[in-house]
C-alpha cells in the first residue's frame, strides 16, 4: 500500500486536512508503530548522524528494504546498534547538512513540527519541498 503524502496532508482540492483526518489516513497505513517510532526517535538530530542511521535502519528494515540493493544487510541489533552502519553514515554525510537546514526551517517556522507542512502559505511550502 502507498501511502502519498500529499494525499494526506491536503485533500483533493488541496486544502489542508484536520489532525484527525491525517491521523484517520495514517493509522490505515500498514508500518503505523514504525513511523510512529520514527517521529517520535527523530525530534532532536545530531551532526554525526546517530539518530538518521537508527531511524533509518529501522524503516529500511520494516520496508524490506535491506534484503538486497544498496541497503542490503542493514538492520537493527538487539541492544539498538545498527549493523553495517557505515552505508548510512555515507547517506548522511551526503543529506545530513540539508536535513538539519530542513529541520531548521521547521522549527522557525513556528508551527509545529506535526502541523508545519500543511499550515505553511504555499510559497513557503514549495520551498521548503524543494529542499526536502
């Protein structure tokens, strides 16, 4: 299942929809406790990447996505470590600057980290998708 972000945070006529409504749209999505996880693991980042390399080998792993291709093998210990971390260390090194500016933007826009997307005026929005 898909789950277009668009088609969740705005409706067909590209109005922002309720809390409720996304929450409605994401609990129908099938990986709801992993990227619950993830939002929740991912409020604070840090320059060397520690918290992208555990959310993402979390989400590679629940989206099968480490079963072979570049990500393959790429999973989460027991004790929380991630195995073969440094494929994502070399991801962050690429995007870390521009997710950190991201998550900047975000937290300067005032809004809620949760709301921020949908309650942008529209210009603001495009930027900031663009750099995402």
């Amino acid at each position: 299942m898909s789950l277009d972000s668009n088609m969740v945070l705005f409706n067909e006529a590209g109005q922002a929809r309720a809390p409720d409504e996304i929450s409605t749209k994401i609990d129908a999505f099938g990986y709801k406790d992993a990227v619950h996880e993830i939002i929740c693991n991912s409020n604070e980042l840090d320059e060397g990447g520690e918290v992208f390399t555990k959310c993402t080998g979390r989400i590679l792993s629940n989206f099968k996505m480490t079963r072979g291709g570049p990500f393959k093998g790429v999973r989460l210990n027991e004790n929380g470590s991630v195995k073969r971390k440094e494929i994502l260390l070399a991801c962050w090194e690429r995007i870390g600057g521009g997710v950190i500016e991201v998550r900047n933007a975000i937290s300067r826009s005032g809004y809620s980290r949760e709301r921020c997307l949908a309650e942008l005026g529209e210009s603001e929005r495009a930027g900031l998708m663009t750099k995402i």
